[in-house]
C-alpha cells in the first residue's frame, strides 16, 4: 500500500519521475529541465544525496558521487555529446583526490592524470591523450615514494615505454 514510483507523463514523454524506498524516503528523482537537458538526483535510504547525474540528449554529460557522509567520491564531465571528457576525478572518504585526470589540450586529446598515494602524496603523474578509444600514456612520466622523491622517469608513446 506504499507508494514506489510516480511520474509525470506528458504527450506520451517523461518529464519527471519519483521512486521511493519501502521506508518512504525518495530513492531517486528524475525531472527534464527543458526538451533536451535532464537531471537525476539519487539518495541514500537515510535521505543524503547518493549521486547527481546531468543529461544532454539523454547521454550523461556530468555526475558527481558522494559518499554517506556527504564527502564527493566521483565527479566526471564530458562535453554535451560525450564525446570527449573533461575531467573524472576520484576521493578518498576524507575528500583527498586520489585520481586527477582533466583535458589540457582539447584539439590534441591531451590530458594529466596524476595518482596519490594513502598518505596524500604524489605517486605518478604524467601525460595522456585518447588514442583509438583508450586513453593511454604519451610523454614523460614521474614516478614518486612516500617522501616525495621522483624515484623514476618514464617516457611513452601510445602507452609503450619508449627508451
């Protein structure tokens, strides 16, 4: 007798829809902000936001995860064709980056990622640009210990390490 789903129909489209736990808190709620942009907002079973997901043309363009505790765990943008990233980057629970990997060179595919370790150190960080559908490594990379020393150079081209 609980209500789990309601939505809102209109000329045969969905414009907007509202599903619900067992317990009555709204699971997720997806509503289009205009003919061709929509958003998704999902929630923990105790009512604290899940995820935030953007659509253009039904293709996801941005969405940022959060952790129970409020602290961002995901975020990744494309452009409004998803045809190209912009930036996904990962946290750790007390909102340190882990991952960093964000387009510096949109014409070339290039982008930087860069890994930290636990501690919040650099552990690598180089160069990469998206080769035949893949991202891969293209350039110098460096290669650190937990105190911080670069303890190797890499070079690479499409992925292979190169002398």
């Amino acid at each position: 007798g609980k209500m789990i789903h309601k939505g809102l129909y209109q000329m045969g489209q969905l414009k907007a829809f509202q599903n619900f736990y067992p317990n009555g808190i709204m699971e997720r709620a997806f509503k289009m902000k205009d003919m061709k942009r929509g958003e998704m907002i999902q929630y923990y079973d105790d009512a604290k936001v899940r995820s935030e997901v953007d659509y253009y043309e039904g293709i996801v363009q941005k969405q940022t995860d959060y952790y129970r505790s409020g602290v961002i765990s995901y975020a990744e943008e494309s452009d409004k064709k998803a045809e190209m990233l912009i930036k996904k980057n990962s946290y750790r629970e007390n909102g340190q980056v882990f991952i960093s990997f964000e387009l510096t060179d949109k014409k070339k595919k290039l982008y930087y990622h860069k890994q930290f370790n636990k501690e919040g150190g650099l552990w690598h960080e180089g160069p990469m640009v998206f080769y035949q559908g893949d991202y891969v490594k293209e350039g110098e990379w460096k290669y650190y210990d937990k105190q911080g020393k670069v303890t190797k150079t890499a070079k690479f081209h499409h992925d292979s390490e190169i002398e």
